[in-house]
C-alpha cells in the first residue's frame, strides 16, 4: 500500500510503498505521535523510514492494492 508523509515546513512530502497494513501503520503513528518519539516504516524493499513524531503533517494511508497481473506487475 501507498503511504505518504507530510513533513512541518517542508514542500515536498515522503512517499513508500509497504508491505503493512492500514491498521498497523494506523497504530504506530499514534503511538509515536502519543510518546514524542520517532515514526518508523519499513518499505516493501527493506529499508527503514525515521520522521521525528514532532514535525509530522500528516500521514496518509491509501487503500491495500490487490496482486497486479500482467505487464504492470514488473
């Protein structure tokens, strides 16, 4: 699924795809918006995404894509 992050005064906004499901990325940015500490997400090819909870705009959360067929899936 798609995620985007908006960052405090910043322009441009981060954009990954993940493995984790609504809910579970749902959870963690809360919790890590309720502690002050730091939101991490992992993204389908393993690497690790760390935005200070602090400066967060907004975290979007799109819709789970089911498995793509043909060409699109390369």
């Amino acid at each position: 699924m798609e995620i985007k992050i908006g960052i405090q005064n910043v322009g441009r906004e981060i954009v990954l795809e993940s493995a984790q499901n609504a809910d579970e990325v749902a959870t963690l940015v809360s919790e890590a918006i309720s502690k002050g500490a730091e939101l991490r997400l992992t993204d389908d090819k393993g690497r690790v995404v760390i935005v200070p909870a602090n400066v967060l705009g907004y975290v979007e959360v799109g819709a789970e894509e089911s498995r793509r067929v043909g060409f699109g899936a390369l």
